[in-house]
C-alpha cells in the first residue's frame, strides 16, 4: 500500500510540474518546425502485441490504452494501462497489468515519421496461482520506452512501440503495434 501511495505522488508530482513547465512557457520554448509535426493537444491511443515475461520464460498478448498531451512537437505526457496477459510456467499461472504515467521526449525524422523514449512510473499488479494456493502482489516501479509514430492522417498515427517494465522480481518487454489519435 506505501509503494501504491508513492508512486501515485510520484505521478502527480510529474504530471503537475509538466503542467507548470508549459504554463511557465519553458516547454513552450522548445520549438521545432516541421510541416506534419505533432502540434499541441490531446490524444488517445491503443496498442496490441506481444508480453515477454522474462523469469517465467513465456509471453502472451498484451495491450496497452493510453491518453496523453503534446505540450510541443518535443515534449509530451501520457497516461495509461496495461495489460501483460496470462501466463503458465512449471504449474504457476500469473497475470499482471500496470497503470503509467510518462514523460515523452520526440523527435521527428521526416514530415510523417517521429520517434520518441519514454520514462515514467508504473504502479502493477500481479495475481497468480499454483498448485498450493493464490495471492497477489503489487507496487511501483519506474519503467521506459521507445518507438515510433508513423502519420497515416492529418490526426492518425500508427504507432510501433517497445516498453519495459520491472515487476518487483519479473521483469516484462512489451512489444506492440497500434493506433494514436490526436484531437
């Protein structure tokens, strides 16, 4: 329940001293010109692929819904939640999802194409079972990202993403391909 309670404080410290930076214009102050940039405002998005978990040595599909805020074509926040899937390794069976807020940094390559890393924290939850009973465990960690955006309109992206995320003792890769919208 502490970690749980840190990393929401965490967070919303992040997510307020983001918000002072661009009402202090010092995120305002980064500007980068590019004709299909990423311009200021909100999106939404979701992703599908491919959970590796790497102690039990199996994957399953995961997907990830986020929303975030382009406070310039560099500089971006976004929150979300993620679900790892299920797997079974040795008669354990585990299932985990996080919540995340991150900070995004992008750069743009061509009018259509940026690339961005990520770095926030997680807060996750890990259920599982075996042969001798169930529990739960759960808490905070900080996690990171990259990956790409590739414009397909004037307001949609396709997005390729890799996040990593350490689970207390399972670390997860997650690999997926989805869609972003901007508004």
């Amino acid at each position: 329940m502490k970690r749980l309670k840190l990393s929401f404080i965490l967070c919303s410290g992040l997510l307020i001293s983001s918000q002072g930076f661009a009402d202090a214009g010092i995120a305002n102050d980064i500007n980068v010109s590019h004709s299909g940039a990423s311009e200021q405002g909100f999106y939404i998005g979701a992703t599908l692929g491919s959970a590796n978990y790497d102690v039990m040595d199996e994957s399953d599909i995961g997907f990830d819904l986020f929303a975030g805020f382009n406070f310039n074509e560099v500089l971006s926040a976004e929150l979300g939640w993620v679900s790892f899937g299920e797997v079974e390794n040795s008669g354990i069976t585990a299932e985990a999802s996080a919540f995340h807020l991150a900070v995004l940094g992008n750069v743009s390559l061509q009018n259509d194409l940026s690339f961005y890393g990520k770095l926030g924290m997680t807060s996750w939850d890990v259920d599982f079972k075996s042969n001798v009973g169930s529990g739960s465990d759960s808490g905070a960690d900080v996690f990171f990202g990259l990956g790409m955006d590739y414009q397909i309109g004037a307001r949609s992206s396709v997005r390729f993403g890799a996040d990593w995320y350490s689970l207390d003792v399972e670390d997860i890769a997650l690999y997926s391909i989805g869609i972003k919208q901007t508004f």
